[in-house]
C-alpha cells in the first residue's frame, strides 16, 4: 500500500465579497480535489489546540500522528535550525528572526514586501550583534537567532507572531520575559531589535529593500520526537520547500531533502516537488506534500493569487499523484487536508475545524459532491478527529475512521 497526504497550506478561508460571497476553495477549479471528496470519505479535523500557536508546525505535527500537547517544542525555528543543518544543543534557544516592514511604528508587512533570497542573505550577513548571539540567514525574510545555553525555557519568554500583529504598534509587541533570567535577556533582545533600524537603514541606502527592522519570534528549544518508522513501522519522505516542514521531517528521521527552485511562493517549482514525491515513492510507502502557496497570497491578501495558487496545486500536483499512484497497480490511499485557515479579510490565522478528503483502498464513499469548506462541513454531521488521531487510522488498512 501507497499513502500519500497532500497539504494545501491556509486553502481555507471565509466568504469573500469580491467572490459573490464564495470562498477561494469554492471559487477555484479543483477537479481531481473533488474527485477525491467524491469518491472518498470527507470529514472535519481539529488542527489546533488551546495554548499552542494556530499555524503550520502545530497544525502538521498533528497530522503526521505527534500530538503537539506533548511534542511541540515552544515554536517553528528549532525545526529550521535542523533544516538548515545547524547542531543544537539541550539548553539552546531558536528564535525565527524575520525581517519586515514598519511604517509610524507599526508592523505593515512580515516578508519586507517578500525579500529575495539574496538580498536577505546580504543584509543578515552584515548585521553586527552583540556577543551571545548568533545570526543565520535563511529562506528570503526568515531568519534564525540563537541563544547558546541559555539559563531559561524557550516557554519563558513570550513573543509576537509578525504575521499575526499587522497594523500593530512595535512597542507593544516586544518581546517580554516572564522569569529573572528571561526578563534580561528580553531587555537584550529589544535593544537588538531596536539597533537593527538604524543598521538596516543604513544598509538600505546601498541594497534599498523595504527590510526596516529585525523580528524575533517563536523561541523554541530542540525537539525530541519519534522517528515515523518506529511510530507506524514504515519510512516516510517530506516534500516541502520551507525549511520548517523538512526540519519536522528531519526531528521524525524522515527524508527530507532539500529541493532546488521551492520558493514557498505562488512561483515554486511544483513539477520538482511532483518529481521528488514520484521518486521517493518507488523506495518507500508514505509521502507527505506541502505546498505553502494559498498562505503566502492570504497573507498578502490576493485575492485571485490564492485562488490560482489552489488550482496550481490541483493540477500540477493532485492530478499527476493520482495517476502515478494508479500506474503503479499497487493499492494506495491519497488524503488532501488543509493544514489550518488564513484569512484574506485580516491576514490572519484562525483555528476553524479544516475540511480533508480520502481516497483509495478501503475507503467508502461517504458522498461529499466537492473539496470545499461548506460542503465538507455539510456532510460531517458535527463528527470531528483530532489531527494526531488521523495518521494511524489513515495508515490501517484494515481500520478507517
């Protein structure tokens, strides 16, 4: 048996006006999403948990089969720090530093207007910081801050999600300590965050980016899971382009490697991420797709972008899986499952139970007319999983739901 789950990153969404009051999953061409909502088995999932972050590390370690109660290790950037190759150790401290945009002292932009790659690396490598940190470039905006043997928990400090304050005032969402130790180092890092404007505004007179500021957030220490082949008795492959989906990978002792021209963008190279699925698929037996596209475009609230960037992954990605699984005249099973809701109106998250779709060996038809929010919600009678409930039934072939 074959298993692939396939993540359409922040698909879903509210009615919008702008689409006669339709969704951007209703208003998008999703042939082969429906045809799995059709002739498989759809329901509601829980991918968010009271206390824990709404976003894509807690919403896919749940689906993978960790429960992010237990595994979820106080943020996202210990996973890209593992992505990036960097070697943490117990008492380390991983900050996800963006670069963004500030206008009147308030956060208008969590990507500095979606940065390139080689203009973030450049600014990052010529910030100067005091001593005990330690700054690493990484994928366009996103960047790593590491505290060495810190003498406090990642939980210790509390920190502001960009993406989840635009429009907020900067001095009310610095970072804030909330023990001896982490009061101080809170003071260090506001004075790191304050330096950082007079150095990227001096740079910026040389590479003019909209970078005006140093972000830190998420404080996470190394995280300990299982390995999937230990978890479910089998070996299983990312395909992602974001660091923080293969450092999930990597923690799980999954394949995970790094794939040229994913940009986490509407312009990724979907036919390399179709390409490194197939392949993997011919040694192993799960493959786990993300495609970070549809939240990127709510982000920054296009419209028609995140509707194309749907369409994109249907067929670039959904359609060929399907017809590689069926050529391989081995059972299969394939799962669409949208990792959690982003908002076009405010950019935000929201923790709304999130549609999935199963196709494949074993599954009954339990008759969902397409891969939508309404319609999903219409036929699920109220019944909900939990997403760290999900991979065991999804892999049990003789056990679905």
């Amino acid at each position: 048996m074959k298993y692939v789950v396939i993540i359409p990153d922040g698909a879903c969404d509210f009615p919008q006006k702008s689409l006669d009051g339709k969704t951007p999953l209703e208003a998008a061409k999703t042939p082969n999403m429906d045809f799995i909502a059709k002739n498989g088995q759809t329901g509601l999932m829980q991918t968010s948990f009271h206390n824990l972050p709404i976003g894509s590390i807690v919403a896919n370690m749940g689906i993978l089969g960790y429960n992010p109660l237990e595994y979820y290790p106080n943020g996202r950037a210990s996973f890209e720090a593992l992505a990036q190759g960097i070697e943490l150790k117990k008492n380390d401290i991983v900050f996800r530093c963006n670069l963004i945009s500030v206008k009147k002292g308030r956060i208008v932009d969590f990507t500095s207007n979606m940065i390139s790659d080689y203009l973030g690396r450049k600014i990052i490598e010529s910030i100067k910081t005091d001593s005990g940190f330690e700054l690493y470039p990484g994928q366009s905006y996103r960047n790593l801050l590491i505290l060495r043997n810190a003498k406090f928990r990642a939980s210790d400090i509390i920190c502001f999600e960009p993406h989840m304050n635009i429009g907020e005032k900067v001095n009310e969402r610095l970072p804030v300590g909330t023990t001896f130790d982490s009061i101080e180092y809170a003071k260090k890092l506001n004075k790191f965050i304050l330096d950082s404007v007079k150095q990227l505004t001096s740079m910026n007179e040389k590479y003019a980016t909209s970078a005006d500021m140093l972000w830190p957030w998420s404080p996470s220490h190394k995280p300990s899971i299982p390995s999937f082949e230990e978890k479910y008795g089998m070996k299983g492959g990312i395909v992602a382009g974001l660091d923080f989906m293969r450092g999930i990978g990597m923690a799980a002792a999954m394949e995970a490697e790094e794939i040229p021209g994913t940009t986490g963008y509407i312009d990724t190279d979907l036919k390399a991420k179709l390409n490194t699925a197939e392949r993997m698929l011919e040694k192993m037996d799960f493959v786990f797709i993300h495609v970070n596209a549809p939240d990127e475009e709510s982000h920054a609230q296009n419209t028609n972008k995140k509707i194309k960037s749907i369409e994109n992954i249907d067929k670039e990605i959904v359609g060929p899986i399907i017809k590689f699984l069926e050529s391989t005249k081995e059972d299969f099973r394939i799962a669409i499952i949208v990792d959690h809701y982003t908002l076009l109106n405010d950019k935000t998250h929201n923790n709304k139970s999130v549609p999935f779709a199963i196709y494949g060996a074993g599954i009954k038809r339990n008759g969902s007319e397409s891969y939508t929010e309404k319609e999903i919600e219409r036929k699920s009678n109220g019944s909900l999983i939990k997403s760290y409930k999900f991979m065991k039934s999804f892999l049990s072939e003789d056990k679905i739901f």
